[in-house]
C-alpha cells in the first residue's frame, strides 16, 4: 500500500509540474497580449489624432470654386 501512495504522489507530483509550465507559459502570453494591444490601441490613437489634424486643416480651407 505504501509503495501505491508513493507512486500516485509521484504521478501528481509529475501533473503538477507540467501544469505549473502551462500555467507560466499562459502568463507569458497574456503579458505578450496585453503589450501587443497597448501597441495597437497606441497606434490607432495616433492615428485618430493624425486624421483629426486633418479634418481641421480641410474644414479650415476655402471652398472650391466649381471648375468650369
């Protein structure tokens, strides 16, 4: 009986090392994630900014006189 108990401590032992791997690597990606989405979320505010400068600019100039 005793040898039983050691072997199945030595099996979740085992699980519970791999999980503790799985559960490392998902920080890693969910860390990954989130600074890829900052880059992206950083990028379209730019962006927006960049088109609001122009909206501005365009609402700023004279109308077009109609080309005859």
């Amino acid at each position: 009986m005793r040898e039983f108990l050691q072997e199945e401590i030595k099996k979740l032992e085992g699980q519970i090392e791999i999980l503790t791997r799985q559960i490392e690597n998902s920080d890693r990606n969910i860390t990954g994630l989130v600074a890829q989405k900052t880059r992206h979320m950083d990028r379209r505010d730019l962006l927006e900014v960049r088109k609001a400068e122009l909206e501005a600019e365009l609402a700023g100039l004279e109308p077009e006189q109609p080309s005859e």
